[in-house]
C-alpha cells in the first residue's frame, strides 16, 4: 500500500454561509491528495500526461461525518491499496485533530490523450510493484 499525507488549511473562501466547508471543496481535496501522494512516489501526474496519457476520475464518492470550518488545518490521508490494472482506485480520509470529517475514493481509469482506453505505461506498472511486495501484502 501507498499513503501519503498531505495538509491543507481551510480558507475563507471554501465555505457556505453556515460557515462550513462547501462539499464540492472535498472532491477538490481528494483532487490535492492524489496529486501529492503521485508525487511522493516520484511518479508525478505530470509525467504521466507528458507521455500521453490521462486519469480520468470515473466514479467518486465521499461521505461526510463532520463539518471542516474556516482556519482549519486538516490532513488529507490518500491511499493506493491495490497496484493499478486498467483502472486505478485512491482511497481518501480527511481529518481535523485526529477526528474522521469525511472519506470516499475516486476510481480512475487509464487512456491516451485521444480518450481511448489504455493499458497503464510499463515504467508507471514497474515503478509502483516496489511498494506491493509479498511483505506489504501481509501486513
């Protein structure tokens, strides 16, 4: 498994007149997340559209516990569980001092900038197996 953990703090702008975070601000955090656990990794997105190919976000969902408010800092936790095929799954947790504010994931699935549906780049594939030894798999 893959995790980074990337924090955000929560600006005016991000919130409705409750003073909440507006939701769709979630689907941009996991958006953030996702980039930065690809980086972490030295396989930024970057290189992936250099060479061609895209991600697509077809399915996203997110469940909301608690409400995030101005001046917050919260951690977005993202995770790659499973080494990527066609499609490529991150899972996401997005917390305020320890305490669960909402989780969800979005699946993507690999394609060339045509849009066509594509196998994932050999050099991506191979870069990720390091961190899915028989040893990861067991704990």
């Amino acid at each position: 498994m893959i995790e980074y953990a990337t924090r955000v703090r929560v600006r005016y702008a991000e919130t409705d007149q409750m003073g909440f975070v507006y939701y769709g601000r979630y689907l941009e955090w996991f958006e953030v997340g996702r980039n930065e656990l690809l980086r972490s990794i030295d396989m930024p997105y970057r290189r992936l559209e250099q060479d061609g190919y895209w991600l697509p976000v077809i399915e996203a969902h997110c469940e909301y516990k608690k409400p995030a408010r101005y001046d917050d800092e919260v951690t977005i936790v993202s995770r790659l569980a499973e080494l990527p095929r066609l499609k490529i799954r991150i899972d996401y947790q997005i917390l305020h001092e320890n305490q669960m504010l909402a989780e969800g994931y979005t699946l993507h699935i690999f394609t060339n900038n045509k849009g066509q549906v594509a196998r994932p780049p050999k050099y991506f594939i191979e870069h990720l197996k390091r961190y899915y030894t028989t040893e990861n798999r067991e704990s």
